[in-house]
C-alpha cells in the first residue's frame, strides 16, 4: 500500500541522507529538510514504522534497511561514505543501491571464534569465499522485532563455528547459505528504495524473489 505524500517525503529524505552520508541528523533536520513541522514529521516517522519502511528505538531511527545508525556487527566502507550494515543481508545489499558505491569492502568477525573477515562487494557479483551465513528467524517472524532478526543475521567461518555457536545459545538451527547465494539475495531486494515513490514488495511477489534467487522451504514461505 502507497504511502502518505507527506510520509513518502519524510521516507526519501532519510534513505538519501544515509545512502549520501551513512549517518542522519537529528529529527528537527530532517523536519525542516522535508518542509514539515514537527507534528506532521512525528506523524510521517510513526507511519514509517508501522509500514515497515523504518525501525525506532526509543523513538530513534534504529534501522531503514538496508542501512543503520548503529553497529550491527558489520562495516560497509565505500569510495567516500562508511555504512553499518544491519545484518549480512544489508551489507552485501549497499553496492547493489548505491550508485556511487559499486563497489565497497565489507567486514565482521565470527560470531563463534572472532576470526576477522573482509570482502570486496560489488554490483557485478558474489565475492569469492568459504564462509557461510545463518539466518536465524524465518522471514514470516521477522517483524515486528526487525532489530533482533538482523542481529542473528551473520557469516561464520563454516559449519563448525554455527554449529558451536548454536550450541553456545541454546538456539534452534535457521538456513545457511553461502556467500553466493546472500549475494543473489540481497543484489535487487531493496531496488527502488532511492527513487519515489516507492512500494514495498507484497508477500506473494517476496516469495517469488525467494525463489528467483535460490532460496527455498518454510523458512522463506516456499515449499520444500
């Protein structure tokens, strides 16, 4: 479902602010730079949420994916702007939406052992390498704690290291998939989201691009 106008001019605001800049002001400038006072910001920035577009934290913006105002475990450095990355899935997704980051180095460490590991991501295709990454919470739990569901989106080094960090937290296996594949799935899953207006996908046309890029089984919404 569209937006608001005056939502969607609120939302353009913020995700050109951090894909400029991989930081956002406070909320009076971003009001005045959307040409609103600050009942109707407040108003836009509660529709934002509710519509998924952007993620609070004590009335902060936590998230808009797929940037963030804080660390979540992964860097994004690009020929000018430094990002956090919310989770593994946003952090290959930045050279595949901003323009002017084609290419970007990404970093993180293991969950299990802290190994150190650093990609070049670009726009063009999957960076070369052995890690795997484990999402934790099926993509129909995600909300409404999106916070959560990105921070238990990680790289480990392989299978031991999940599965001893699955041992360590008492969590139930999620999906592994390889570098290749959270590459295909996070290349055109936010496309649009620097133009207006725009649409979030429906549930039916997500499980198609589940599908499209690899994924498969109850954990996306898609059959076995």
């Amino acid at each position: 479902m569209p937006l608001s106008e005056t939502s969607e001019r609120v939302r353009l605001e913020i995700y050109t602010r951090l894909a400029r800049d991989g930081a956002l002001p406070d909320h009076e400038t971003l009001a005045h730079a959307a040409g609103l006072g600050r009942a109707a910001y407040d108003e836009a920035i509660r529709e934002l949420a509710e519509t998924r577009n952007v993620v609070l934290r004590d009335g902060e913006i936590e998230m808009a994916h797929p940037f963030a105002t804080r660390s979540f475990g992964f860097s994004v450095m690009g020929p000018a702007t430094l990002w956090w990355g919310g989770c593994a899935w946003d952090a290959f997704a930045v050279p595949n939406l901003v323009p002017d980051a084609p290419s970007v180095l990404v970093a993180t460490t293991c969950p299990t052992c802290a190994t150190p590991h650093a990609w070049t991501v670009t726009n063009e295709g999957p960076p070369a390498g052995e890690q795997l990454a484990h999402f934790l919470t099926p993509v129909d739990r995600i909300w409404p704690d999106a916070a959560h569901a990105c921070e238990n989106q990680l790289i480990f080094c392989g299978r031991e290291c999940i599965d001893r960090w699955l041992e360590r937290t008492g969590h139930e296996p999620g999906y592994v998939m390889s570098l290749e594949t959270l590459w295909n799935l996070a290349s055109e899953w936010y496309a649009g989201r620097l133009d207006s207006p725009y649409v979030r996908r429906e549930p039916a046309a997500a499980a198609e691009y589940f599908r499209s890029v690899g994924l498969h089984g109850p954990f996306w919404g898609l059959p076995d």
